[in-house]
C-alpha cells in the first residue's frame, strides 16, 4: 500500500474572474519510508501540489490518497484530524505561533491529540534539535535557524507517518540550511518517516531516493 496516491490532480486558481489552472493531471504514488523530492522553477506549482497532498487545499479534480484514505471526500475538520493523525509539515517562513514560546509550539500538535506528557516530550524534542535551553524563548527571540530547527522538533512531535517539506532551508543561509538538513534527515532516517521534500536546489534533492521534475504544472518525468 502507498503511503501517498496521487491521480490525475489539477488544480485551477478562480480570481478576478479568470481561471489559472496551475496543476495538469499530475499522478505518482510514495511508498511508505520512501525519500522524494519536488523539484522545480518558481511558479511551478509546488507548494500547490503540496498543500493538496497534505490535505491543507482541496483539488479542481483528480484524487489524493494518504494512508489509504481519500482526501477530496472529506471535509475541513475531517481532513485537519487525518493531518494531526499522519502528517508533519516544515515551512520555509517555519510559520510558528508567535504568541507562543518554542516549547509551547512545539506542544501544540501533542495537545491537539490530547497526549499526556505533552511538556516532557515537547522538552526532549528540543533537546534532540539542540534547543533545550531556549524552550522559554518567543520565535522573535530565536534566529532563522534556530525556528525551523523548533518547527522540526514540532513536525516530528507527532510521530508523522509522511513529512513534507516545503523549501525549509530557502530562508537561511548555506551553514545554517545544512544543519538543518542534516538534522531533518537524521530525524527522519530514526523515526522512518517518509519525506517529501519541495527544493530548487539539486544537490539537496540528491539526498532522496526519488525526483520528480515539475514544470508549468506538469511532471516531466516520474
Ligand atoms: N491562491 C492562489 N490564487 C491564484 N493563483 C495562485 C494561488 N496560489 C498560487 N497561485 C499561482 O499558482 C502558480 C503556482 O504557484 P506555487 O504552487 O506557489 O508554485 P511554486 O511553489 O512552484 O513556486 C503561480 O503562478 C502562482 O502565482
Ligand atoms: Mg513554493
């Protein structure tokens, strides 16, 4: 069984009474542990593509099966239970809560599912992303480095069955995105996550197993 499906997805944008179909029948599927990249120009299509397999936007047509469950058939609150339940995600702007300290961001995904211990375990997910000191500190407080390395720990907080990372080392510069990336893919390799990674830079695509090209919002090749 895959652990994601996807089948002739597109995805067409409506504003200003235009339409902009910016996915075209894109399929492939991700076998559970697998390692994958999305490579592609800007304005691709991406972060589109995945926001629909992360079950964060719904498809103009086409079907997206993560774990074996079919997307495009539920809703809202259904479709954020599935993510809680089976999905990391790692941003390029981290997109932590700014009102909470690092600790308590990294909580939330455990507090959602209701998981007893939630501080303690938020703790040593810091102190395994070499944060343990700065638990207390606001996302203001830390560098760029330093919040994905807290979006990190909160991505895998879940034990997530897939990680999709959208472009995570596209805000920082050349030492601090390989920390990160180390750190991504070591805790990837130890929880047996499956990644899927959105990257224009070739070299770190070459760390996955797989590359898909995408282009104009077509796969060029599987
Ligand atoms: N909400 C939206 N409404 C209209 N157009 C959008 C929206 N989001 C993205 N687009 C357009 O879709 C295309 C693909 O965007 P995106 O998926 O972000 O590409 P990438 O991540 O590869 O840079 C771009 O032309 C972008 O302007
Ligand atoms: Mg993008």
């Amino acid at each position: 069984m895959s652990i994601l499906r996807v089948e002739d997805l597109t995805r067409t944008y409506s504003s200003g009474g235009r339409d902009l179909t910016v996915l075209h029948g894109v399929s492939f599927a991700i076998e559970p542990g697998d390692t994958f990249s999305i490579v592609g120009p800007s304005g691709s299509g991406k972060t589109t593509l995945l926001g629909l397999c992360a079950g964060l936007d719904r498809a103009t047509s086409g079907s997206v099966y993560l774990n074996d469950i079919r997307l495009d058939t539920l809703n809202e609150d259904q479709r954020a239970a599935i993510r809680n339940q089976y999905v990391g995600f790692i941003f390029q702007n981290f997109q932590l809560l700014p009102t909470l300290t690092a600790l308590e961001n990294v909580m939330v995904p455990l507090e959602l599912r209701g998981e007893k211990g939630a501080k303690q375990t938020a703790q040593s997910l810091l102190e395994r992303v070499g944060l343990g000191q700065r638990g207390h500190h606001y996302p203001t407080q830390l560098s760029g480095g330093e919040q994905q390395r807290v979006s990190l720990a909160r991505a895998f907080a879940n034990r997530p069955k897939i990680l999709f990372a959208d472009e995570p080392t596209g805000n920082l510069d050349t030492d601090t995105s390989a920390t990160v990336i180390d750190l991504l893919f070591e805790l990837n390799r130890e929880a047996g996550t499956t990644l899927v990674l959105v990257t224009h830079d070739l070299d770190l695509a070459a760390k996955t197993n797989r590359i898909i090209r995408i282009k104009g919002g077509t796969m060029a090749n599987g």
